[in-house]
C-alpha cells in the first residue's frame, strides 16, 4: 500500500480529476483546502523578495487542492494516470506536484 499525495494549483483540474478518479473506480481520500508556503509568506511578511513572489506567484490563486488516498498497487498506478490525462506535464511551472509514501501500517480503512 502507498500513499498518494496530490496538491492542484488550477481549480478546473480539482473538479475534473474527481470526475475522472470515479470513472476509473478510485474512491476513498482526503481533500484538504492548502496554501503553498512560498504564498503564505508572501502575504503574511512585508519584505521586498516576498512582495515580488507574491505579484508573479499562481496568477492570484491563494489556495491549492490536495487529495491524498491509500491504495494498493494496483490503484496507485490507475490514479496516477488520472493525474497525469487531466493535469498534463507536471514539470511545468505552477500546476501542481504528486508523490507517493510507503504504508507499512494502517487501521480503519474501508474496501
């Protein structure tokens, strides 16, 4: 078992990627609203280096999207692909990041 991690920087993505996952039967997870450090700084401390992250930073979108899920390996592959048909390349600039954790342990989790 793994756990994936999924943080959006596009709204359209979010809405769209949980339409996909039902398609594909990846159910179960969390959804959280976040806020990227680099932003939280930019607004919060008045310096001239956080000022300019703040104009060029996620085109006025304050708050992320992340969706993280335990899946077995089979399903962690599946929605990987759901990430990557409706989020594209994610090594372009500002759309988003997802990674993968290792599970030893869990309790609680429902088929």
């Amino acid at each position: 078992m793994e756990a994936l991690f999924i943080v959006l920087n596009h709204e359209g993505h979010y809405k769209e990627l949980l339409k996909t996952f039902e398609e594909n039967k990846i159910y179960g997870g969390t959804i959280l609203e976040s806020q990227g450090l680099a932003r939280y700084m930019a607004e919060n401390f008045s310096t001239f280096k956080f000022d300019y992250l703040s104009s060029i930073m996620n085109d006025g979108r304050p708050y992320n999207k992340t969706i993280f899920m335990v899946l077995d390996e089979e399903k962690l592959e599946i929605a990987k692909n759901c990430v990557r048909e409706v989020v594209g390349n994610l090594e372009e600039e500002n759309v988003g990041i997802m990674f993968s954790i290792k599970v030893s342990s869990f309790e609680g989790l429902t088929k």
